[in-house]
C-alpha cells in the first residue's frame, strides 16, 4: 500500500455522521501499554522533570496501582503474558527471540488471548502499536490471534526506527514515504548533523490516526482497543517541537551514538520529549472518547511492558530517576525490571482519584476482562481477577499464594514474590544457585540481602522455582529443565 493511500484506508474505518453510540451492557476496553517506560517516569508516580499532563489526569480520575507488575523485564515475553494470561514460567514465549527477516518467535495456534476471549463476547477488536508476538502468516499473527485490525510494527526489530519504509495494515505490508532512516548509527561530530536519522512520516502519529479511526469507526459497538505504543523505547527520534519544551541547560553535549542507536543533540531533552509525546498521543485518545461520550462507557487501563531502559541510546535514568526508588533496569527482574506504573479509569466504577496496593501482574488482564465481560477464564490461566479491585470492593478480592517470573536472557533470572518478601536468582547460566531474599515492605529498593536469615522461607521460594514452571523447549533452562 503506498502512502498516498493512508487517507483512504482511515476513511474505509470512519462511521457515517450521526451514528450514535448505544449504551453497552459491558464497558469498551482500551488498554495502553507503553515501552520501557519506568516506574518514576510519570509525574502522577513522582517525576518532576518530564511532563505528562494526560497520563497524570487519567491517574487522577481514576485508580492508580503501586504494586503492579509487568509480564517478563523485556517486550515480547512482557506481552505474551498480558494475551495469555500464562506468567513467564509456563508462557510459551519468555525472551526476545528473532524470526528472519522480520518478526518474533510466534505463539503457537493452540493458545487462546485476551483478544479472542473479547470476540467471544461480541466485542470488535484492534490494535495500533507494536506486536511482537509472531510475523504477519504465522500462527502469532495478530489477525490469527483474535485481532480485527492491526495497524503499526510487527517486528520489535523494525521498531528501532521511528520512521520505518514500512508499517503492516493487517497482512498488508503498508508502505510509508520515509528513506532508509537507521535506529542505530554514529556521528563523529555534530557537525555531520542529524538529518539522515528523521524521515517524512512519523510512525506514532500514524498509528494514533488509526487508533483514533478505530475508536470512530465502532463506537456504537462494543470495542476492545490495544495500543501498544511505542515509546519511549529509543532510538531517540521525538519530534523537534517536543524537545524545545526542555531547558537547553540540561545538555552539555550531544550524543554521538556510541553507546546505541542513534546520536541527538539534546539526548535528556529528547528523551523527556519523547515521553511528552506518548503522553500527548494518550490525551488524544481520551479526548475522542469523551467527544464521542464514550467515557462512562470505557475502562481505560493503562501500563508499560518493563521498566527503563538501561542507559543506551543517550538515555540518562539516573538524571530522570527512571526507576523511582527501584533497583534494577529493563531485562533484570530486580523490582525496577518489572514493577510498573498501572493506572484504570471507568467512570462510575473506579474509585476516582485513588490508590491501591494489591498486587497485580499482566497475567491478571485476562481473567479480569473475562469476568467483565461474563466469560470463561480459558485455561490454563495463572492470574486472578482484580475486577473487584477495580469496583472498589477490595474485601471481595482474591489474592495471589505467590508470583513468579522466568526469564531465560541476561546471564537467567528467576525471581519469586510470597507476600512482602522476594526471592532473586541470577546468573543461573554461570552456575550461580545462591538466591537473594527481600523484604520489600521495608527494603522496597532491595539493598539488602536477608536470605541467611530466612531459611526456610529460601527453600520455599527454591522449591516454587524448580515445581512450578513448564519446560520450554524453545527457550531453555537447562539448570532447571531436567528436575
């Protein structure tokens, strides 16, 4: 599809004027979910530096979450968790792993998602961001996984540039006006400038136009919408109106590139504008739903795949306090790999302007949606319903015996949360067995170990490590496959 063509595939998904929406018996569903956006990155969760004036009123009109945590420390694990409701233990995708030339290592057929679930329920179903979970006619594909229509990356790979040549509508390779512009590169000077690292068409803003067509084209419908966004996951390419809103003073110098993807001249401006800029497409989203008066009739649930970044790309964490007080960046499952922001709005419902500390993970979603919506949870499901949480019920709420996360990336990590303590064992590829225990409730940065004083409580979490989990042939554990 060429580019000439956007204006006419919005217009194919745009309602005729005066189309009504009719009161639904169960609520429209949109879920957000930001890339490596950290814990401490939203001003309702303590940032002082970035602006998120979007983010921070949903929060406000609605239930703000301190305890919830991401599916894996990484995007496609992280997200095979939120579909299937299987934590990384037993999920048949748990790392990043590739698929030539384009593409993730693709759930399997068999698997049922949060998506088909809704479209047991009548709901039309979309989704506008990045995918990751299997190339466009492979048994991952999203419009084989319950997804009406698909708008943005398939490939987390080809999402290292925000201005790819190309997009996916559906199965339809959807071409865009941009030259070959890199995610990764190097300059030796900034006299070079910046120019070869921006193109003519900004992925973001396209798959907001879709998102938004979506919203119109159904909202007489009942509608599940997923907008797997991609920022802040660099490159660093926010739009040059976003970075002027930051003070010149907080750059000394540009980053050249040296350290990952590609060089900015104002890499702490750019990274603040490119949070900025989400937050600006997710204000967006939530002002067509309030001018389609569909606010009282959608929960909106809002999250990030894991934590921050590491400090690539020019990303300074340490300056921004990515990770608020939590130990730990994306791919490790230290507290500040996976422990997220998490924020719901469904006016009339959601407790307004609150805050919980029940403990919730991605694999919650589904069986949270599903009894929304008067489903089954499929099974196997490892996740519980937090919908009485959301309904300000909380006595009603079941409670997880224990969490757990695999990820077999990063040297192999297990880690496993019982109550108000935390068990972490790394290295598991080097030999290393010694687990690390934390009391989170008064050690929330996991600074010291208390293992030796509890142990009875290690061999618990060794033995939850070892029995509850399934062999996963194609990301394997070996210290832990063959027990």
């Amino acid at each position: 599809m060429r580019p000439s063509s956007l204006l006419a595939a919005l217009s194919l998904a745009v309602p005729a004027a005066g189309l009504v929406a009719q009161q639904p018996s169960a609520p429209n569903i949109v879920f957000v979910l930001a890339d490596d956006l950290g814990y401490g990155e939203l001003g309702c969760y303590g940032q002082e530096k970035i602006r998120t004036p979007n983010i921070d009123r949903l929060a406000a009109d609605g239930l703000r979450f301190t305890q919830a945590y991401s599916g894996a420390p990484v995007c496609a694990p992280s997200r095979c968790v939120l579909m299937t409701g299987r934590n990384s233990a037993h999920a048949e995708i748990r790392g990043n792993k590739p698929v030539r030339p384009e593409g993730q290592w693709p759930i399997t057929a068999e698997v049922v998602t949060l998506p088909m679930v809704l479209k047991q329920a009548g709901y039309v179903t979309g989704a506008m961001g990045k995918w990751g979970l299997g190339p466009v006619g492979s048994t991952g594909d999203p419009n084989d996984k319950g997804i009406d229509e698909f708008f943005g990356y398939n490939c987390q790979r080809e999402a290292h540039t925000y201005y790819p040549q190309h997009l996916w509508l559906n199965r339809t390779r959807f071409r865009l006006d941009n030259p070959v512009v890199p995610g990764h590169g190097k300059i030796d000077s900034p006299d070079e400038g910046y120019a070869r690292f921006y193109g003519n068409e900004y992925a973001p803003d396209l798959m907001l136009r879709f998102a938004k067509a979506f919203v119109r084209a159904h909202a007489a419908e009942r509608f599940f919408l997923y907008l797997p966004f991609v920022e802040p996951h660099v490159a660093m390419q926010p739009p040059e109106q976003q970075v002027d809103r930051y003070p010149e003073a907080w750059d000394q110098e540009p980053y050249l590139g040296g350290h990952g993807y590609v060089p900015h001249p104002r890499p702490r401006a750019g990274y603040a504008a490119m949070i900025s800029d989400f937050d600006e497409h997710v204000g967006e989203v939530l002002d067509l739903l309030d001018a389609l008066g569909l606010r009282d009739d959608t929960l909106v649930i809002f999250s990030s795949d894991n934590g921050p970044t590491h400090d690539v790309g020019g990303v300074d964490t340490e300056f921004f306090g990515s990770a608020g007080p939590l130990r730990g960046r994306k791919g490790s499952v230290y507290e500040g790999g996976i422990r997220v922001p998490m924020i719901a709005r469904w006016p009339g419902h959601v407790p307004v302007g609150a805050e919980t500390d029940q403990i919730v993970a991605f694999q919650d979603v589904l069986p949270t949606c599903a009894e929304l919506v008067g489903q089954k949870t499929p099974q196997p499901c490892d996740g519980v319903s937090f919908l009485p949480t959301l309904l300000g019920r909380p006595a009603d709420q079941q409670q997880h015996e224990y969490l757990v996360w695999e990820f077999p990336e990063y040297q192999g990590q297990k880690a496993v949360r019982i109550g108000r303590y935390k068990g972490v064992l790394q290295r598991i590829f080097k030999g290393n067995e010694q687990i690390e225990l934390y009391d989170l409730e008064s050690d929330l940065g996991e600074t010291t170990d208390i293992a030796a004083e509890h142990p009875e409580l290690v061999a618990r979490i060794r033995r939850i490590m070892a029995e509850d989990r399934t062999p996963e042939p194609d990301f394997p554990m070996p210290a832990f496959d063959g027990r």
